[in-house]
C-alpha cells in the first residue's frame, strides 16, 4: 500500500444487539458507508486482495455519525489501528 485510497476493497461489519452482518466496497476515494445500523459493538474487517485485516470492537450509537479509517500498510506491519 502506499498511502493511496484503495478502491474495489470489501467492507464487512457484523454485531451490534441484532448480530447484524452486512458487507459493501469501497469507492474510488476509498470511503465506505453503513447506514441505520443499531447501537452497540462491531467488528468491522477489511478485505484487500481477500487478504483480510481488522478492527475489533466498534462502538456504534445509531444517532452519530462516524469515521473509522484503516492504515492498511500499519495493519500488514502488524500494528493496530487507531481510531
């Protein structure tokens, strides 16, 4: 990777109270978007290549909207990624 959006990459997001799992892709500006989604825990992962990496535990309050970015090339190197 190299600090590039990356177009094409699959998004899934699965939990919250309903246990919820829905996927989508990322556009050319490499941004994605979950809409109506309850409040409570995610995990979100992100497949490049089917190559997955992932963020664990996102708090979701269904009134606010919300950024979570992914520094693919941190996650390859092992690094967690903040939000």
């Amino acid at each position: 990777m190299d600090g590039k959006s990356v177009n094409g990459a699959e998004v899934r997001i699965e939990g919250g109270g309903t246990g919820a799992a829905l996927s989508g892709k990322t556009d050319q500006k490499g941004r994605y978007v979950f809409k109506n989604l309850g409040d409570g825990h995610y995990r979100v992962t992100v497949l490049v290549n089917k190559a997955p990496t992932s963020l664990d535990d996102v708090a979701v309050r269904s009134t606010v909207p919300m950024r979570v970015e992914f520094n693919l090339k941190a996650i390859a190197a092992g690094k967690k990624p903040r939000l």
